[in-house]
C-alpha cells in the first residue's frame, strides 16, 4: 500500500551510522526476563524472538524429543487463540513466523512491519503460559515430528551417522540424544510429557525477549512491561546442572555403513572447551584454530591434502565455542576415489602433527583476523543474523558482557596459544573417528 | 563522465510505516547499466550481476562445462593461482559467490569500502583474465565428480532429476546442469573457455548494486570491472515445451521416506492473469502454514513435515511444482488428498476469506523484502533480469490488490488440471 510516489534526483536515505555494541540494548523485567533490542532503522522492518534457556539436552531421561514436539504443540492454541490461528494471524500482517530447537534451547520468532510489534508480544506472551491441547492433535503432530525425522535423519545416512557419533561421543551428557529424539521415544510421546516440559520451563524468569530492526528501546521495555511483565516468575526453576562427562579414558572407533552413501569419508570429534562467562580465550583459541585447519581454500588440512597431497575432494574442521556444556571440536577428510579412508586419516592425522610442530603461519592468522573483523561491518546488514547471535550465547549460559568482549578477545589471541589449545583438546582418549561408508566397500 | 538515464524514489509503506528506497538507474560512460541505491551507513558495498542463459549454454555433448567453468574462476586468474587469488580476497576480507543456475550465472560481491578498489579488481580478474589452470581443473572437476555420484544416491536429486528428464526431454532442462559423469570427465580446457566465452557477455549482463556508494562512482568502476567482457555470447537456448502426462511414476530406492515431486504446467510472468495465480498458488500451497495442502495434509492428517506448491516461470518454460515427502506407507494417502485438493480447488475455486488472507500476506510481506543491501541488491537484479520496469516495486502491490474472486476462480478452472498432474516418486511406495 503505497502512499506516493516522487520523481527526485539523488534523494538517499537519511542515516546515522552506528557503531558495535552501540546497537544494542539490554535490561531485565521485574519477573527477571531478560530483553534485548538491536536497532536498526533502515527498514521498517522487526524480527520479535523469545528464547528460553531449555532444550532437549534439558529433558528428562526417557522422553527424548519432548522439546521439539512441544515447540510444535505451542502452534496449537491457546485458551484464546485456535489452533493455526497464532501463524495465520502473522501471516495476515504480511509477516512469517516459526520456531527452532537445539540442545540449550527452544526459540519463536516472528518477521513483522515495525508497528506490528505489539500484536506479536500480545500473541507470544499468551502462549507463554495458556496453551491449551487436546489429546487428538497431539497425536497428528506426533506424527508429523516423525516424519520430521523421516525427512531429516532416517533418509539421510549423513545423518543417521553423526547421530551415532554423538551418542559415542557422550557417555552421560544429554548432548549424545539428539534434539529431534530417539524415534522409539518419539513414538510414545504424549500429552503429559509435554505439558511437564512446558510448565517447568516455559516461564518469564527463564526466557529472553529479543527484539531487533526498526524500534525505539524505550518503546520495547514498555510492551514488554505490560505483556511479559505481568506473568509471574516460576519460583521453581530448577537450576541447569545437566549430568556432566566423566573422564573419557577410551579413543573410540565406528564403521558406519548403508548401501545409500556415494561418497564415504572420515570424520573424528574432540571432546573441546565451551565459552564460559568471563572466561573465553581458550574458546577463542579453538574459534581461530578451526579457522585455520579447515576455513576455506587457504586452510592447512586444504593446502595440504587438497592441494599439495592430491588425496582429498573436500576437507573442514568445525567448532562452536557456544554451548552450555562441553562441546566438540571435529575434523573431516572427505577423499577422492581410490584412496581409502584409512589413508585420508592417516593423511589428516599427519597433517595436524605437522601443524602442532611448525605452529602457526603469521600472515594466514592475520588474514582470518581481517575477515573478522570485516563479519562485524557485514553483520549489519542483517540484524536478524545478529539478534540471532545474541540469543544462542544468552542461552548457552553467556552475558551481554561476554557477547560483546568476544570480537576483541579473537583479535588478541596469538599463534602460542591457538597452538596450546590445540595439544590441549588433540587428545585421542576424548575422540570419536568415524568411517561413513557404503556396504559393498566394508565387505572388501 | 555520468549519464542519469532515469533516477527514481520509490515510497516503500509497510502500512503504515515507511521507508524510502532511492533506485537510481546508472549507465557508465561505456554504457553498461546498472540498478544504484545509495545507502552510506554501513561502509561496505553489495553488487550483483548476472548473465542470463547460465548452465542452459552447455554446448551439445559438453553438459556441465558452464557449471564447472564458474566453479574455476576463483581458481586461478591473471597471475595468480588458486591459493594467490584466495589469499588475495581474504586479506581483503571481500566476500565473492559465483554461482550457476540453468538460466544464468549470479556473481556476487561484497566488499569493503575501506579497499573497495583493490577487491574489484581482484573481482575483476575472476571474471575477465581466469586461468583455468590444468591442475585446478582436475581438481574442481573431482568435486564436481564426488557431488554427481551423491545427487546419484540423494532421493530429493533423484526425483527432480527423473522429473526434468520426463518433462522436458533433450532440452537442456531435462538433464542435470552438472553433467554426467561422463560428460564431466570428458571436459577439456578448451571447453571450459569456450563455455567462458560464450555465457559471460555484456548483451546478457545484468548489474545492481546498494551500499556505501555514489552514482559518480559506480560509473566508471563498472566500466573497469566489466567493460573488458565481450559484447555478445552464445546464442541464448531455445524455448522448451514441457510434457506433462498425469503420470504417477516411481523410482526404486531403498529409503524410509518416499520423496514426491509433481507438477503441472505453469504460467508465463507476463501473462495478464500472473498475479490472479500467485495468490491462487500462495492459498493452494504457499509457503505458510495455512495453505490449504499444508493443511490438509500435514495439520488435520499428519502425513508430511512440510508440503509446498509453487509456480516457477523460468526463462524457457513455465511449470507449476510442488514438493512433499510422507514415509513409505502413507505416501499413496498424501498423494490422493494433494489429487483431491487439486481438483477441489480448480472446481470449486477459493472463497472471499481466503483471498483477502492471501493479498494481506502477499502485500504486507512484500516491503519487508527491501531490509538490507544485500538482499535489496539481489532484488534489483531479479527485476531487471526479469525485465520489470524501475517501478515496479510502487506497482506491485496495488497489482496484486486488484485482482478479483471472479479472476482467481476462473484461473483456477482455466490454470489447474488434475488429470494431467504429474508425480514422481522415489523411494518404496506402498499403494501407489
């Protein structure tokens, strides 16, 4: 809906720039939810999330899955909105909304018109604490949650083989179930497990609000005082101690087979630090390690066996320093035709010996530092990326502060320590390898 | 020295909010044009090109020569090799995307406006002087290989694949624009430059570009970066006439989900009655979760994760797709309720609720598109590639508001035929 249209020369936008951390804004509620806002007001454009600090890595033994199906079940109504009727609502306002799981947490989000804010907050503050189900819709989306995992794990031998290196990896961390659950568990799933869930975890003081585009702060805080602050915070909010890892004493080993993989390879996961509040310059380390093993064309493992070996198609290591508890640290060798997976992990395993005694190249940590450097200019472009980032740290048991220090304490880690944080974490007895491979070539 | 053909500010209301986006139409003194929206705040730039025509080009008997040809130009270009020219775009910390698509080659950049020039360059060697280097290409080619042998064993590449050879035979959009494993391992040098030749070429460029620069510098800088690319190319591939049968045809794979893909004839972007389909396509199966085959099929039956209906007006051919995915023994169910949804709805048409509910989606979501310079860039070019005036944007949604229940439900009987709905399916169906 247009209100007019003007013939002008050179009219740009009127804009102020707008510097880090200078975007954002935070506060807590008096019921202790926590709310974020990014601004930028180049658009008149808001994504409206609420994040909770629970995720399937927070359920109990016995319902893997709970988590994720009870996302699903927060579409099904409410004591005043019908089933469908929270997305057709946005979908009214020219917006779109869904809703993610992962290990440390659950989230909504909505993409609306700036001055359709309200309405949202109304609508997922609601939901907070009214959903209303019944037993019937509970069973078709169990179904549709099964064929979720159809569609993402049991067509996927990819899949279906990270899924079991996980559960080697941890032996009594919920980390090792995975998100969507084990399907046994799934598919008995049912009402009660989720309303439990529901009412131990879904509460203000465990939530985040994060609001980010074309919004006033001031604004913000007084929706969200007169939606989110009038629910009462759970009293009884257990405390995140999650069963942590015992000592891994053991490297373990896996063959995983199925006549649907084309293109076999070999992966090993290292049992790696997270970043914890106030202390992330080990995380840091292994953030610019990963970089170096595996970012891209210049990387060591890519210089070496892509380039200079001739042994691999495609090569990467991985690591997410944000996590609540102990994540991983994983390297992949995927090798052209004719050369076996226990050479391509022989070749890997050499290659990361080779680099633990040259250490690191100075030009190539300076390169990575500058395209770091360079993320936080792109970035804002795209605010939704950058509230985004907000909510995974503040979930994973991050502050603002922690969020905001992490870009200068990348830039001051040196080549010694990326060096130390690698012996550290390179150690077999925490490791799982993996071979993904076709059934004909086991039998060879 | 500048030439301003057209400049042009177009009122974006996102009812009632607002934001203006100021597109100004660019020619550079070596008369390429471009899409310009100046938006100084962020210090970077966001540009987008395209040449239309794409892996579509591939020369007879040399499939997957223009996909493996885009895949090699950050492999080596003027003097430097692979590794000089990624060491090169990283210390400028430039992020550039070459991709290919059966109807054009996309080339994006974003780059820095503290060493713009010096990363333009670097683009410009990528795009002008590649290297092709024997040694790069034996080694694309075996990534190239590796992602064939998987679309091979991959139930989602099988049926698209089986579904495109069905529809549109010889044509080029009846084979996978990758190449077979044949084909690919048969490319020469000399292919990969000619396929160079023949698509990158300045009578099927198309440029836009949003960020932290000025009409005055976008000129002449598109005249260094491109002006070097010869004026024509490969004559463009002929117009394909895709043929539908109402077939149900299964592909044999041993997975516990069928993958089904089906479809119909689409509609041209030009055709009067486009925006009457779109908001028909947007109720049968668009991308929410109110459409009525996401309704009925994965919210009152349970029967799929995800289905979607869409139309897809390409270049060459105009279909209307859809995708769903349900486990081996309810497929046959799925695929009877999207028959039945498909016949309802072309007989019994859409109702006033529904049309309403979709034009609010359509025209409310549509300003929220223009958020970023990247995506405001990606935008623009789609525009001029799909040759829509520099107005369209401040049209568009009273377009769409415009149209009639009387329009929807004649397009409907007119568009929607579930005799000749086609599906493929792969995996081992039960009752199908």
């Amino acid at each position: 809906m247009l209100r007019s249209l003007a013939l002008a020369l050179g009219v740009a936008l009127c804009a102020v720039p707008v510097w880090a951390n200078d975007l954002v804004t935070d506060f807590t509620l008096d019921n202790g939810m926590q709310v974020v806002v990014v601004e930028d007001h180049r658009a008149p454009v808001v994504v409206h999330m609420v994040w909770y600090r629970a995720g399937s890595a927070d359920e109990k033994p016995g319902v893997s899955g709970v988590a994720h199906f009870l996302e699903h079940l927060l579409f099904k109504g409410t004591d005043t909105l019908e089933p469908g009727e929270f997305s057709a609502t946005v979908a009214a306002q020219g917006g779109r909304d869904n809703a993610f799981t992962s290990y440390d947490y659950t989230a909504y989000f909505q993409r609306v018109a700036a001055d359709r804010l309200e309405l949202m907050m109304k609508m997922e503050s609601d939901r907070m604490v009214n959903i209303r189900l019944g037993e019937e819709e509970i069973l078709t989306e169990r179904d549709v949650i099964i064929e979720e995992r159809n569609m993402r794990v049991e067509n996927s031998p990819g899949a279906l083989f990270r899924e079991q290196m996980g559960a080697v990896q941890y032996y009594n961390h919920r980390y090792g179930v995975p998100i969507i659950g084990w399907r046994h568990e799934m598919e008995q799933l049912g009402l009660q497990d989720a309303l439990e869930y529901y009412g131990t975890y879904y509460a203000p003081n465990n939530a985040i609000l994060i609001v980010a585009g074309d919004v006033e702060p001031d604004a913000v805080k007084a929706l969200a005082e007169q939606y989110y602050g009038v629910i009462p915070a759970n009293p009884d909010l257990p405390e995140r101690a999650r069963p942590q890892e015992p000592p891994q004493t053991t490297p373990r080993r896996m063959v995983y087979t199925d006549p649907r993989v084309a293109q076999p390879y070999v992966t090993r996961s290292y049992l790696a630090p997270e970043r914890n509040p106030g202390d992330q310059r080990q995380a840091a380390a292994l953030t610019l390690l990963g970089e170096i093993l595996g970012g891209g064309t210049t990387s060591v493992l890519n210089q070496k066996l892509q380039f200079e070996q001739k042994l691999s198609v495609y090569t990467g290591a991985w690591y997410s320093g944000v996590s609540l508890d102990r994540t991983t640290f994983n390297l992949t060798v995927v090798p052209v035709p004719g050369v076996s997976l226990q050479e391509a992990e022989d070749a890997m395993d050499a290659a990361v010996a080779e680099f633990l005694e040259t250490g690191v190249d100075a030009e190539q940590l300076e390169r990575i530092k500058m395209q770091l450097r360079a993320a936080q200019i792109y970035e804002r472009d795209d605010v939704g990326r950058l509230a985004n980032r907000y909510g995974r740290a503040l979930t994973s048991g991050l502050t603002i502060a922690d969020i905001q220090e992490w870009p200068e304490i990348l830039q001051s880690v040196t080549g010694e320590e990326i060096v130390a944080a690698a012996r550290a974490v390179f150690e077999k007895k925490n490791s799982v390898t993996g071979w993904l491979m076709a059934e004909e070539e086991v039998t060879q | 020295m500048m030439r301003f053909v057209l400049s042009f500010v177009a009122l974006m209301a996102a009812v009632p909010a607002m934001a203006e986006i100021a597109i100004k139409e660019v020619t550079s003194p070596g008369g390429i044009k471009a899409w310009l929206v100046e938006e100084p705040s962020i210090p970077f730039m966001a540009l987008e090109i395209r040449f239309k025509g794409g892996t579509s080009l591939d020369a007879p008997g040399k499939r997957g020569a223009t996909n493996l040809m885009v895949g090699l130009l950050e492999e080596g270009a003027g003097d430097l090799d692979a590794q000089g020219f990624a060491k090169a775009g990283e210390s400028l910390a430039a992020q550039f995307g070459y991709d290919s698509g059966d109807d054009a080659v996309a080339i994006s950049a974003r780059v820095l406006s503290e060493n713009r020039d010096e990363a333009l360059e670097l683009l410009r060697l990528s795009l002008i002087a590649p290297s092709f280097p024997e040694t790069a290409l034996e080694r694309v080619r075996n990534q190239v290989l590796s992602g064939i042998r998987s679309s091979l064993k991959d139930p989602d590449k099988i049926a698209s694949a089986r579904f495109n050879a069905l529809v549109f035979g010889d044509h080029p959009y009846g084979s996978d624009e990758n190449g077979t494993l044949e084909s690919v391992s048969a490319l020469s040098r000399e292919d990969i430059v000619a396929a160079h030749r023949g698509a990158l070429a300045k009578d099927r460029m198309y440029v836009s570009a949003v960020g932290d620069i000025t009409a005055e510098e976008l000129g002449p800088l598109l005249d260094r970066l491109l002006g070097e690319l010869p004026e024509t190319g490969a004559a463009m591939p002929a117009q394909s006439a895709p043929q539908i049968t109402g077939t149900v045809d299964v592909v044999d794979f041993d997975t516990p989900q069928s993958v089904a893909i089906f479809g119909q004839a689409g509609m041209h972007r030009d055709d009067p009655d486009f925006f009457a389909a779109y908001l028909l396509s947007t109720i049968l199966g668009g991308g929410g979760f109110e459409s009525r085959l996401m309704t009925e099929v994965r919210e009152k039956r349970g029967l799929t994760y995800g289905i979607y209906s869409y139309l897809v007006p390409k270049d060459l051919a105009n279909l209307y797709l859809g995708s769903v995915a349900s486990a081996n023994d309810r497929i046959g169910e799925t695929i009877a309720v999207i028959r039945e949804e498909w016949a309802k709805i072309s007989s019994e048409g859409v109702t006033a609720e529904e049309l309403d509910a979709a034009k609010a989606l359509l025209t409310g979501a549509y300003p929220l598109r223009f958020d970023g310079n990247s995506s405001i860039a990606n935008i623009m070019v789609g525009m001029q590639v799909d040759d829509m005036p520099i107005d369209y944007m401040v049209t568009r949604n009273d377009k769409v508001n415009a149209v009639t229940l009387e329009d929807v439900n004649r397009v409907a009987r007119e568009l929607l035929d579930p005799e000749t709905l086609m599906f493929v399916v792969v995996g081992k169906p039960k009752g199908v």
